[in-house]
C-alpha cells in the first residue's frame, strides 16, 4: 500500500510587506484561505491511485480537481492546523513575528489556539485509520503543517518515506508500507 502526500499548489496571495496587527492578521489569514492559486503540473509518479481525499479548503480542492480526474473526497480534517491572536488588537507587528509567536504559542498548548498538538495528532490519526482501511493506493491533498504530523503518524504505522522539514507545493512524497 502507498499513501502519496501531495501539497496544494502555490498560493498566489503574498506576505504582506508592512507590520499588521491581530486583526489584519486575520483578515490576511482569511485572504489567504479563499485565495487563487498558480497551478503547475504534478507528477504522481506513475502510481495508480485508487482513492483520493484532500482538505476541503479551496487551494487544496483547486489543486486536488487539477491533477487527479476520478472521485475526490474533501474532508475537513485534513485542513491545516489553525492559528487564533494572542495579542490585542492593536499591537503591530511584522507578519513574521505574528507567526512565529502564534506557532510558538501553539506548540506551547496556548489556551489562545484553536487546537492543541494533541487534539491535532488525535485528527490525523482518526482520518489515517479511515484512509488507509482498503489497504489500496490512497492519495492526499493536503497542507505543509498537516504533513508534516501526517509524515510522523505514517512513519509510526510502519511506512517509509522521504523526509522533509517543509513540503514544497505541488510535489508529490510517497510512503510505502513495507
């Protein structure tokens, strides 16, 4: 069996090049959820993929629509992992630092995030024992932050497969159970 993990393609909304406050932030964040995407050619290396399932956000159904041609099953847990403020409102800092203080603040289990790593772990481990039920080739659009738990989680259940610290877009990484 093979799980081939594949990130949506490259989002076309940019970093903002300003400081922003939380608010702005969040805007930014919803902006860039519903934004449109620069589609690419994917090879999915000459696998035959019998199932396919992608996050139900729009850059990962675009994506997902683009380069597999039969059924595709959007789920909400394979959404990426989401990020709420942890400053007021009015506090501007650049993006950057906003982001590297809400993933921070998360891997912390800040009671200002959404969810915690646990709570993360415990969804993608639910959606992996779904998907990998038939035993078939099963192919996942999906998100970086979202692989890379996924990647760990496949690992732990016997595959192997490449390593990577941050996926790039519209690159396939296939794990094989051995």
């Amino acid at each position: 069996m093979k799980i081939g993990l594949v990130r949506h393609f490259e989002v076309k909304r940019g970093y903002p090049k300003r400081i922003v406050n939380a608010e702005e932030l969040m805007t930014w964040m919803e902006e860039y959820d519903e934004s449109e995407v620069i589609p690419k050619p994917v090879d999915l290396g000459g696998i035959e993929w019998k199932h396919c399932y992608s996050s139900d956000l729009y850059r990962a159904k675009v994506t997902a629509k683009s380069i597999y041609d039969k059924e595709i099953t959007f789920m909400e847990d394979l959404r990426e992992v989401r990020f709420s403020p942890i400053f007021q409102k009015q506090l501007r800092l650049p993006l950057f630092i906003h982001l590297l203080l809400l993933r921070g603040a998360w891997y912390v289990n800040h009671t200002s995030q959404p969810e915690t790593k646990t709570e993360i772990v415990t969804r993608i481990n639910k959606t992996l024992d779904h998907l990998t039920e038939t035993q078939e080739n099963t192919l996942i659009i999906g998100h970086g932050g979202i692989m890379i738990f996924m990647r760990r989680e496949l690992l732990k259940r016997g595959f192997k497969g490449p390593k990577f610290n941050r996926p790039k877009n519209a690159e396939l990484y296939v794990f094989e159970r051995i």
